[in-house]
C-alpha cells in the first residue's frame, strides 16, 4: 500500500564544509593531515566553488531541502575576530538554495575546530563553552534571514568517543577523564549558545543532531548492556539539553547486536544495514516532544549496488513512524556528493552523486532517480 507524506515534508540531502568544500588548510583536520596523521582533505568536492552546480543536480532530483555547515576556521580565523569575506561568500551559497525556493538546514558546528581553538585544547578547555557560545551567535547573525533552522553540534557522541575515547580522530586521546570533561563542556556550550542566540532571536529554530544506534542484546546480560549504551550513547546527551532544543535531528546509520556479528547487508564500511532500527530510533525519541527530522542516512556504497533499497526500505521506516504519529518533518539522505570521509579520507563513497576527484566532475547515481521518484510523489 502507497504511503503519502505530509505537504509539506522535506526532501534533501546533507553535507558538511570540510568534507566537500576543500581548500581549508586552517582547522585541527588539516592540522594533523599535515602532520600525517589523518588523511588530507585537500580540494574535497570542491563544493566551495562548484556549490551552484551542485545545486542545480540536488533540484533536478527534486529536492526541496538541503543540510549543510559553515566552517568554523574560515568564519573565525583568530579568536573574535570574523571574516566578513567568508561570511558573505556563505550568504551567496544561503542564497542560492532559497532562490531555489529550498528549506535550508544550516549546522553550526560539523567536527573541525580552527587551529587557534585546537591550540588551546579545544572543548576540553571551559573557555571553549563562551567562545562557542560568541561564535554560534555570530553564525546566527549572519545568516538567519536565509536559514530555516539551525543546528548547534552535530553528533557531540561520534565527536567526543573518536577524540577521546577511541583515539582515531583529533586529538587522538584515549582518556575517560577528558572525555568527561569535554562531554560536559559541549553540554555547556550547546546550552549557552542556545539562550544567547534566543536573546535576540527568540523565534530562531534552533536544535540539536543526534546519531542513535540501535543497541540490541540476545540474552540476559546483553540485553542489560544494551539497555546501558541505549541510555549511555542515545538519551545521555539529549536529557542534559532536553529544555534547551526546538528540534531534533536523527542521524541513523546502523544497528549494534551486542556480542554478535548482525544479520547481513553490509555496506562498503561494514556497517549492518537495518531499516527497521530508523524505525525503533524515531519512535524513541518521541519522549523529547520536539519535532524530529532524519537528518543523516545513508550507506558507503561505491557500486551503487545497495543504495536504491536502502534509501526505499529507510524511507519506509520513517512512513511507518509517522503513520504512527511521530512527528517526523523531512529527511536528508547522507550525502549529496561523495565526500571526504573523516579518518577514512576519501576511500568510502556515500554520494547520491558521484565525484571524480581528478576531474570533479559529477555524474548522478541510478539510486538518486529512486530517491528522486519518491521525493517528487512525495509518496512511498
Ligand atoms: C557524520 C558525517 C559522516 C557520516 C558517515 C556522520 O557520522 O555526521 O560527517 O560522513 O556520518 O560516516
């Protein structure tokens, strides 16, 4: 049976500033790519200079929303001080997408710190919670005629456990004591960037992305486990900021069957495909009473083999949902272009798009025409 959406739900795709834009040499990324540490993200995409391009492919597909973020090194370069240039280069992409008649999601903080924020020990540091706080605010200022909603962090968990815990990402830590602390901090800093923003902006949108897993056990002690990262990884950041989010954005990738290799597909990543769990997630985070948007999903697919299910099967989770009542507003298909992908560098391919990085040309993927299908029907 057909599942028609809402009017006015939103089609898109995300992207984040550092891993398409290319040519940001001044961020704790570059910092440590120069340092051989993690791969270079070098010209990206390229999406700097060819965004309105790449908008024109995201409205042929029939899009009617796109995520994306500024980068907080070209925004401030040194601490207070704000390029005026990189800002107006920004209101032109803002710009681009509303002449476009696009609802405009624009996150403030996707993972990469500027190099003076990182010298001073990033988020581990409580001066971060103000600096960010001015910052955010700036962002807002700047931008909030052409942004329909703002998102302050994305993904604060995927942030602190690869910085602080795992060790695989800036600053390569492996301390429960730092991540502690830094957990904290970024608690703060959303919550103070949030009233600060809302002191001159009352009716300024502005949440919160979140990725949740869905945590599995089989058996006793591994259903208590999972019970345990379900509160740990999913609800501890959301109920420390739970009075300060108008909405939240679920980025949903995979299951984790604790103890136990999951059922296959697997993606290119290894990451278990598991539409029913976008499904179980939305429906958890009911509890928030806030609107909720799927603001990441997607699967490392070079071959394009899997992709069209997966973008079929997870927009049915989400129908599912919301025939429930859940009250889910648009979802983003991660990502519009392949991209750079973090430690991975440029070796996984999530695009609805395809990038040749030699040339930076683009060529559209067989799955972007089944997305395309649904979001112009609007109907699952
Ligand atoms: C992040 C993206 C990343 C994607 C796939 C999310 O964790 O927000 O930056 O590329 O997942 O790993």
């Amino acid at each position: 049976m057909k599942f028609t959406f809402p009017n006015n739900f939103l089609w898109g795709a995300a992207t984040s500033s550092y891993q398409v834009e290319g040519g940001i040499d001044h961020c704790d990324w570059a910092v440590e790519a120069r340092g051989g540490k993690v791969p270079h993200a070098g010209k990206a995409a390229n999406h700097y200079n060819l965004y309105s391009n790449d908008f024109d492919i995201a409205e042929s597909l029939g899009h009617n929303a796109h995520r994306l973020s500024v980068e907080w090194a070209r925004i401030e370069p040194q601490e207070g001080e704000f390029d005026e240039k990189e800002i107006k280069h920004y209101r032109e992409v803002l710009q681009n997408l509303k002449d476009r008649g696009f609802y405009v999601s624009l996150t403030i903080w996707h993972f990469t710190l500027p190099d003076w924020l990182y010298a001073h020990g990033g988020f581990k540091n409580k001066k971060s919670i103000d600096i960010f706080s001015q910052y955010s605010k700036k962002v807002v200022e700047s931008f909030h005629d052409l942004v329909d909603d703002f998102v302050t962090i994305n993904e604060p968990m995927v942030y602190t456990s690869n910085g602080y815990i795992r060790g695989n990402w800036p600053p390569f830590k492996k301390t429960k004591l730092a991540h502690f602390k830094v957990h904290k901090n970024i608690v703060k800093a959303h919550i103070a960037a949030y009233e600060n923003i809302k002191k001159d902006f009352p009716k300024a949108q502005i949440g919160i992305v979140k990725d949740n897993i869905f945590f599995e056990g089989k058996n006793i002690i591994t259903k208590t486990i999972a019970r345990f990262l379900i509160w740990f990884w999913n609800h501890r950041f959301l109920n420390s900021i739970k009075n300060h989010m108008d909405f939240i954005g679920l980025n949903y990738y995979f299951h984790s069957v604790i103890g136990e290799k999951p059922d296959p597909p697997f993606s290119d990543f290894g990451w278990s495909i598991y539409p029913n769990g976008l499904y179980y997630m939305l429906s958890d985070l009911r509890r928030y009473n806030v609107p909720l948007f799927v603001s990441e999903n997607g699967v490392a697919d070079a071959d394009d083999k899997l992709r069209s299910h997966f973008i079929e099967d997870h927009i049915l989770a989400v129908s599912r949902a919301i025939q429930d009542g859940v009250d889910v507003r648009g979802y983003y298909y991660w990502s519009l272009l392949d991209n750079f992908e973090w430690a991975a560098g440029f070796t996984k391919r999530f695009g609805l798009v395809e990038v040749d990085y030699d040339t930076m040309d683009r060529k559209i993927r067989e799955s972007a025409m089944v997305y395309k299908r649904i979001s112009t029907t609007n109907t699952i």
